[in-house]
C-alpha cells in the first residue's frame, strides 16, 4: 500500500495488528523478539510511554551535544588518512556518544566488538547467506550484554542516574506490574542504541545531498532553514523501503478484499516520493517551508502520533542527530569528496551509495567559521 490514505488505513488498530506480521528473519535479527514494535493495545502503549519518556527536548539536546563533541575528537585522526569511510567512520563515534547517554558501560576494549555487532543488526538483517548469519550471532551477543547490564542495575553493581535509558528500561513495569525479564528489556535497551547507530545512514544522505545538490545547501546550519534540508533528505533519500503488519479481520477497503490473517507493506519511500508531494523526484527543501500536517502524509520513520501508534519514538534523535552532521559538514570540517560512484544502491538494506561515500578531510575549522571549502565537489 503507498500514499497517506493507505498509511492512516495501516495505523488503524481495529484492522491491522503488529504481533506475528514481521517475519521471523527480522525478528531474529533487526527488531528482536517481544520489544515494542510486535506489541499492540494497551501493552504497546504502555511500553512505548517508556520510551517517549527519554525523548524531552533537553535530553534529545543532551545525546547531539555528545555526538558532536565525540566527532570533533575524532576528526584529528580522520585528517592523517587519505580518505574516510564516512558510514564505518561515523558509527563508533554515535555508539561511544550514545552508550554514554544512555548510561550503559562500554570500555575501549570492547567497543570494537559492541559497535560492529550494533551495526550488524540493521546492516546485515536483510543480507543473505553468511552476512544474516552474522546478524543474527550478532543479535545473540548484544542481548547477553545488555541482559548482564540490565540485572547488574538491577542489583545496585551499577548505579545509573535515574533519567538514563538504562535506568528507565531496567526499572519499567509492564500492566501485569512485573519487571521485564533481562532478555526483552536487553532487546528494549538495543531499541536504543540500533537506531542511535543507524543514523549513520542518514548522516551518509547528508553528506550526498550537500555533494550532489549544492544549490541548495543552507545558509546557516540552524534554525529552521535546517531543519528544512534535513527533512527533504529523510523524505527523498530511502532507507528501509516498507513496514508490515497483519490484518485482524476481513475487510474491504477501496475495492479490495483483506482477508484475515494477511500479511500487508506501507510503503514508506513510495508514500514519501509520490502525489500529492509536487516534483516528488526533485530535491527541494523550501516545500517543508510549509510543512505537512497530515501524520501519514510524511512517514520516513511510520506514520501516524508518536505516542499512539508504531511511529518511530527516537524521530527527535533522527533530526537532532542530523543536524549536528550538517553542522560541522558545513562549518567546522572542510573536505572534499575524490571521484567516486555515488549512485544510490536500492537493493541494499538500508540503501547507500555505491561507494559508501568516501571523503578526504582538509582540515578542522574554528567554531564558528563559514569557510566555503567545508564542502566541495
């Protein structure tokens, strides 16, 4: 199904359900099995309240001013190489940020290992052969970890501060007034930390959008002329293409027999790139200028309200995490980008270009500087 008629049809409870409808690859791999996207009703709102609870404006702030000074660090080393793998590059510095954020202990030792199992859960869920192996030996790994964390809070070995997602997840009580067992809160902490580190997809879309459309780079890295280029990067660049659920009943909906039991795709980027958007094909952040108040029009991360339905809750994670990389993409980091292909590959999960979007790094800017060579073709 494609369009903002269909999304809202998706996100109506009575017909459709979560629990079941994803396949169990996914599960095993992506999502995890008994987190808050298989939920529905009223175990699915109480679990998701959790965690919108970690989503205030100061702690969202928190998380980007920690990504971004991790980045600043990290750029020393970057200039020393010839070129950057900007995705693989990006990805430890938002796990040390948002391990840190979230009060979940990760040593030097073991961050190699963390991060890449991490990565391994989006990146390698849709791969076939040896990479899903991987994912799903992967998803094993990090759920004993943050298991072993979760029952060390629990017993006082480690002592988060009480706004922490550690804190949060480890102390959440479902409706039966039960904790959750180690195992689904270690999945509900991953729901955390996974799509923390997947932004590095979207970051990667930041970097190709400013390459590829300089036309319309911002004039200034804040504000709303912002927040405007980073959602028309979420609305035309893919990410993953579709979300499933399962019907509840049978039903008829614009001619077309559901029966029950079904299994049925939104189609994120087709709704995102498709009528009533105008030009859906060109890139043009001045149309979020007046920007769309329909909750299934604009459905990068789901449709519908955060706190009601399956939408995404770490959105405010998305765009503030997004901005922090147009920041210092066009402030503070001047690079150039070698001759590379940068055709995005559709067939991966997620899409990515070609190339995975090499840079070389010139050299770090003073805060504040507004250098014309921060970005160049």
């Amino acid at each position: 199904m494609r369009g903002p008629e269909a999304a809202e049809l998706f996100y109506d409870e009575s017909r459709f359900k979560r629990r079941g409808a994803m396949p169990e690859p996914v599960r095993a791999t992506l999502l995890g099995k008994g987190g808050v996207q298989g939920l529905d009703d009223e175990a699915h709102r109480l679990r998701k309240a959790m965690f919108m609870s970690l989503m205030s404006d100061e702690r969202v702030e928190k998380l980007a001013r920690l990504v971004e000074r991790e980045w600043l660090k990290a750029i020393s080393s970057w200039a020393s190489e010839e070129e950057v793998m900007r995705y693989h590059a990006i990805q430890p510095i938002l796990m040390r940020a948002v391990c840190k954020w979230a009060a979940v202990p990760l040593s030097s030792a073991e961050e190699v290992k963390r991060t890449r199992d991490v990565v391994a859960l989006f990146d390698q869920a849709a791969a076939l052969g040896l990479g899903h192996l991987k994912a799903r030996i992967a998803r094993r790994r990090s759920e004993r970890w943050l298991a072993a964390v979760i029952e060390e809070t629990r017993t006082g070995r480690i002592c988060p501060a009480n706004e922490s997602a550690l804190a949060v997840v480890a102390g959440h009580r479902d409706a039966s007034g039960e904790l959750l067992p180690p195992r689904i809160a270690a999945v509900e902490l991953l729901n955390v930390l996974r799509p923390t580190v997947a932004v590095s997809v979207y970051i990667v879309f930041v970097a190709h959008a400013l390459h590829r459309f300089p036309e319309n780079v911002p004039e200034s890295a804040n504000g709303d002329c912002a927040v405007r280029f980073v959602q028309e990067v979420r609305r035309f660049y893919p990410f993953f293409p579709a979300l499933i659920a399962r019907t509840r009943r049978a039903f008829r909906w614009k001619g077309v027999a559901f029966p029950k039991g079904r299994q049925v795709l939104l189609d994120l980027h087709g709704t995102n790139c498709s009528e009533p958007w105008s030009d859906p094909e060109e890139f043009r952040p001045e149309r979020f200028i007046d920007a769309p108040r329909d909750l299934f029009m604009f459905i990068p991360q789901g449709g519908g309200d955060h706190h009601r339905h399956h939408r995404c809750p770490g959105e405010p994670i998305t765009l503030a995490l997004m901005k922090v990389a147009l920041r210092l993409l066009t402030s503070r980091i001047a690079y150039h980008v070698p001759p590379q292909n940068l055709r995005i590959d559709r067939t991966r999960l997620p899409a990515l270009p070609m190339s995975q979007f090499h840079v070389s790094i010139d050299r770090l800017l003073p805060d504040g500087a507004n250098d014309d060579a921060t970005w160049q073709s």
